[in-house]
C-alpha cells in the first residue's frame, strides 16, 4: 500500500532534466512511493503556444508521454499517466480525485513549483482542495513561500497542507522554453537541458533537430 503519492502536471513541451530532478527530489523528500508525470492535453497546450507565437512548436501527446516515460525508466518509483489527456476538460481538482480512486488511504501531493503557487491560491475550490490534498511546493530560485501562503487566509489556516521541496539543483535557464528557443535559434546548450533519452527521442522524430 502507498502511503504517500506525488503528482506532476505539466505541458512537458519537451520535459526537462529540471523536471525531472524535482519530481525525483520531491519523491526523496516525502518519502513517497510513486510519482506520477501528468502531461496535459494537446489543445490546452496548442492554445498556450499559439498564445506564445510559436503554434508550430507544439509536441504531441503521444511525444511527450513517451519521451517521459524513457525518463522515467531509471527510477522505479516514476510512472507516465495519460489521465489528463483522455480527460481534456480536468483540471488540477479532478486529476487528484482520479489518484485518490486509485489510491484511496495515501497522502496526495500536487507538485508545483513556488513561482506558480499564486494562481493556485486564487481558485475558488481551494478550500475544497485543501481538505482533501497536499501541495508539495518547491522553492524554484530560493524564494520564500511563506509570504505567498500569507497573503491568502484559507491557505494560511492551513499552512500545514504545503510541503516546501528545496529546489534540488540551479535551474537558471533550464526550461522548456529555452530548449524550444535554442533549437529554434540554432544555438548549444538544448541538449544539456535534457534527459539524454528524451534528447534520443527528439532525435529520433526529427523534432527541432537536425542531425
């Protein structure tokens, strides 16, 4: 039985090693028996990129769950679920409802990172939210979320929900959207910034990459 379950959502357009060492750092720190990756539906993210100005750069779900998959091969504890993108219209509240069907004694933790906590808190089902499941919040660039949890009373009442994951690694520049912006450019460093076998994959496909 799991006592505890870990759950990243995310484009992952391409995922990253900065993803990657968060989910492994955030399993680490709750000592928790699975982490799942969650990659979000192709139109959600068709509409962010087209929103971007970069409609052509927009993976496939069969992409993405796969190149996360590869990822997540070396570490037991990570599985790839494509719930998200069976169910286009879920969001964050319905996903973790999925996990706890699944899962119905374990701790759930909705991982995300510091910079993206402030829209979390804006939900109007947080309260709901909160009763029911954990944040797993990892302090991206050293910043302090304690302020953050403050400026929102239901969240603060219940500060104890909030997790706090040290970022596990300088993720300066490290994102997908460099990867894209490198690949799109011409530039070095893309490939630093990937799992080898998710750059292996993109090889592969031919997606961004020549050579």
């Amino acid at each position: 039985m799991e006592k505890t379950i870990v759950i990243m959502s995310g484009s992952f357009n391409p995922p990253t090693i900065a993803h990657h060492k968060t989910m492994l750092a955030a399993v680490e720190a709750l000592d928790a028996g699975k982490g799942f990756y969650i990659p979000t539906p192709a139109k959600a993210l068709r509409y962010k990129m087209r929103k971007a100005g970069f409609p052509a750069e927009v993976l496939s779900e069969e992409h993405r769950t796969a190149m996360l998959k590869a990822m997540a091969q070396e570490a037991p504890r990570l599985e790839v679920s494509d719930v998200e993108c069976r169910h286009p219209k879920w969001h964050a509240m319905e996903t973790m409802k999925h996990f706890r069907e699944m899962y119905p004694e374990a701790e759930l933790y909705y991982l995300t990172g510091s910079d993206n906590l402030a829209m979390f808190l804006r939900s109007r089902r947080l309260e709901e939210f909160l009763e029911n499941f954990h944040f797993a919040v990892v302090d991206r660039d050293r910043e302090d979320t304690t302020p953050i949890l403050m400026t929102n009373e239901i969240a603060w009442e219940r500060k104890e929900r909030f997790a706090i994951i040290p970022s596990p690694m300088e993720k300066d520049g490290i994102s997908s959207t460099a990867v894209r912006e490198k690949f799109r450019n011409g530039e070095p460093g893309a490939e630093e910034m990937l799992h080898p076998k998710v750059m292996e994959l993109m090889k592969e496909a031919a997606i961004w990459v020549n050579g």
